[in-house]
C-alpha cells in the first residue's frame, strides 16, 4: 500500500471504468470528488453501489457522458439519476448482490473503499459496512482506500491486511452520522403493536428509522433477545448495554451480534469500535435465508411504501417511479418464515406524510412486489395488527380493512369489490 494524494488516486480510473463504491457511513467521498473532478478527461465511467451517503458529484446530469449511475439499491443522493437518464437501477436482493460480481456478470476495475488505519500487524478494517465490498475487491483490477481516523474498528470480513490495498490517500474526517429522529405518535402506537409480537429469546432484524426505535425502546424487559441483522443503528445500544439483547440463545454466531453494515450516530460508531460482540459479514452471509433460519424465533421487521389488501408489499417504487430498491427484505420476510417460531413483519403508518393511503385495494400502476402476498405474515399499523398467515383473500381483505385509517375504509373495500365483480 502506498500513500498518494486524491487526485492522483483518481488518475487510475480510464473511460469505460466500472468502479464499485464502499456503501453508506463507510462512503469514501474524498475519492469520488476527486474522480468527479475527472470528469472533462472520461467517459462512460460507470459507479456502483448500494446506497451511499454525502454528495455524489458524479450524479450529476450534467455529467451524464461522463459518469453513470448503477444503483442496486437507490439512495437519496443519486434518486434523481433515474428519471435524468444517467442513472440506472438493477434490481437484486442485498444477499445475491456480491454474487454479481463472483459469478463474473460485473467486471469491477476500481474499488474505492473507506478504513481505519492499520494496526502494528498491517490490517485495517472496513467499518461500518461489508455488504458487497469484499466481493468487489476479490474481482477488482485495483483498489483505493481513504485512510481515516474517524472510522471504527470492527471485526469479521471487515479485516483487511494492507497488502490488499493498491493505493491510499490518508483523510482524517467523522464519517456521516444519522440525525435521529423523534417518534411520532403513529409510531409510538406501531412499536407498541410490534413489541407485542416480539417473545423472549427472539432474534431481531430491523432497519434504520423511528419505527425500528419506537419497537426498541418498548423491549426493556424481554429477555436474552439476539441480532441477527442486515444493519442496525443507535437503537440496539441500550438493549445491549442492559443485557437485553445478549445472543445467547441464537444459533448462528452466539453470543455476537451479526450485521452486514450499520449506520447511526457518533455514540454508534464509538460503540462498535474495537467491541468484539459485534461481527461484521458480507450480505451473502447474513442475508442467507439458510443461514438466517437456523436462529430461533427470528423476528424480521421491515417496512413498505404501500401493501394492498391481499398482502402484496410494494418496498421499492412508487408506482413506475423508483425509490429505493429490494434491499434484504425478501431475505429476512422468508429467513424468519422458516425459522422455529419466526414471525415475518411489516410495519407502516397507514398514511403517508403527505396523507395518502398506504393500505390500498390495489398497488399502483407499475408498483413493484418486493414481498408476495404468499410471503406475507404480520402488516402492522398504527390501527392494529393483520395476521394473513393461512388466510383466505377474503379474510385478508377484511383483516387489512381493519389496519386501514379510518377515513379510507368504506372507499377501498367498495373499490376492490366492485373491481372483481
């Protein structure tokens, strides 16, 4: 490994480059600015990633012959791509996502990757995120790193020895840290809700977001609950701390917490740091529906964009509009339907921010199903609980009714009955 700065790490991307892009907190934002800045000498450079976090200057549209987006997962910063035309979105579940590259449909050229600097043994660590990255790397042409004080030291895949490394641009800077969110009363009602489905002894997956931390902070006294999960944020602190999630009971990694990557505040990333209870996989692991069942009682708890009320859950677009992506959702809803006492939940407030209904008769024109109704188990609301497990489309039309806000029942059971007469 040796030390370079920015710009002339950048002067190893050539046109027709695919470079994979380390995700979320562990977004190395110092190279990508850098290869950006690149952006009168290149064309069709291709980035990938999942979702990062801070400014993606190669997003713009205006670079459009210079750069293009692949999302396989669409993040805020890079939305926009879609509907420009210098961004694309491929749809695949965050378990199969380093498989693209191992199986050889993407040739990587460049990684640009984010660690904690080395120890006296030479490795440093990947952080706050595996995902796909290790994959990506093995594949890779040549790999970049930004060399960061500020980035936890967490164990797992995420050890990488500096041999492994090419090029290093040393850039000391707090990685992106989450603003957390109050909960709303519609979702205080929600965690109350999911908590109740929760047993002692269960294994948590959850996201990030104020409905994961209002489910959290109303499991203060359950017992030897474990984590098994495609990330986690700040919400897991103090259920640790206190003993409440100590993985004694889980079969897969006992007695460590297992995520893929995490993303959360400053006391996050200062809790992980050198903390052995936490180990980091890649998503071919954690998110492994085989690996996932072998735990007791997994307890996945995701969200949705809209669900209709035969248990269709649309996860990833707005209509033919992209959001987001599959994500690990499907990898959790059926890692926990097989799991021993596993129970598959989707929790959403039954109306959006802008006050439009979420429970719907039938999804969007172009509306993807990320979760098929014949995965579909538990759709909470802030109204109620809906079990379709080994119901009938008739009894999941009126179990979804009743989750549904008030103001909307009437016209979306008239609308789906008189739509199938």
């Amino acid at each position: 490994m040796r030390y370079v700065s920015a710009s002339e790490a950048a002067k190893v991307v050539k046109s027709g480059d695919r470079i994979y892009v380390h995700a979320a907190a562990a977004t190395p934002n110092i190279l990508t600015k850098a290869i950006s800045d690149r952006a009168e000498e290149l064309r069709d450079v291709e980035f990938c990633h999942i979702h990062t976090e801070g400014a993606a200057p190669y997003s713009d549209p205006a670079l459009s012959a210079s750069f293009h987006v692949n999302s396989f997962f669409i993040g805020k910063n890079v939305r926009h791509t879609i509907a420009a035309g210098n961004g694309s979105y491929t749809p695949v579940f965050l378990s199969e996502v380093p498989n693209l590259f191992r199986k050889g449909a993407l040739k990587v050229n460049v990684v640009l990757i984010q660690v904690s600097p080395p120890d006296e043994h030479g490795f440093c660590s990947l952080g706050t995120s595996v995902e796909a990255t290790v994959a990506a790397m093995e594949s890779a042409d040549t790999i970049i790193a930004q060399v960061n004080n500020f980035m936890p030291r967490t164990f797992g895949d995420s050890i990488l020895h500096i041999s492994k490394i090419d090029m290093a641009v040393e850039h000391h800077t707090p990685i992106y840290a989450q603003k957390l969110v109050q909960v709303t009363d519609t979702e205080a009602k929600i965690g109350d809700y999911v908590a109740e489905l929760i047993d002692d002894e269960s294994t948590l997956q959850m996201g990030i977001g104020s409905i994961p931390n209002a489910v959290l902070s109303r499991l203060g006294n359950h017992k030897n609950l474990g984590l098994h999960t495609e990330m986690f944020s700040d919400g897991v602190i103090d259920l640790i701390e206190s003993g409440v999630i100590n993985c004694s009971k889980k079969t897969i990694a006992k007695g460590r917490a297992l995520a893929t990557f995490l993303i959360g505040s400053e006391r996050l990333y200062k809790f992980v740091d050198n903390n052995p209870f936490i180990v980091m996989k890649e998503s071919s692991y954690v998110n492994d529906t085989s690996i996932i069942r072998q735990n007791p009682k997994v307890v996945a708890i995701n969200s949705a964009l809209e669900v209709d009320l035969t248990g269709q859950i649309c996860a990833d677009s707005l209509g033919v509009h992209m959001y987001s992506g599959v994500g690990g959702q499907m990898d959790f809803v059926r890692g926990a339907s097989l799991s021993k006492g596993g129970k598959a939940i989707i929790a959403l407030s039954s109306t959006s921010n802008k006050g439009h209904n979420r429970i719907v008769p039938f999804l969007k024109q172009g509306a993807g199903v990320v979760t098929t109704r014949a995965h579909a188990q538990y759709i909470v609301t802030e109204y109620g609980v809906a079990d379709l497990y080994g119901k009938t489309l008739k009894q999941r039309v009126e179990a979804m009714v009743n989750i549904a806000h008030p103001d909307f029942r009437e016209e979306i059971l008239k609308t789906y009955y008189n739509s199938i007469k």
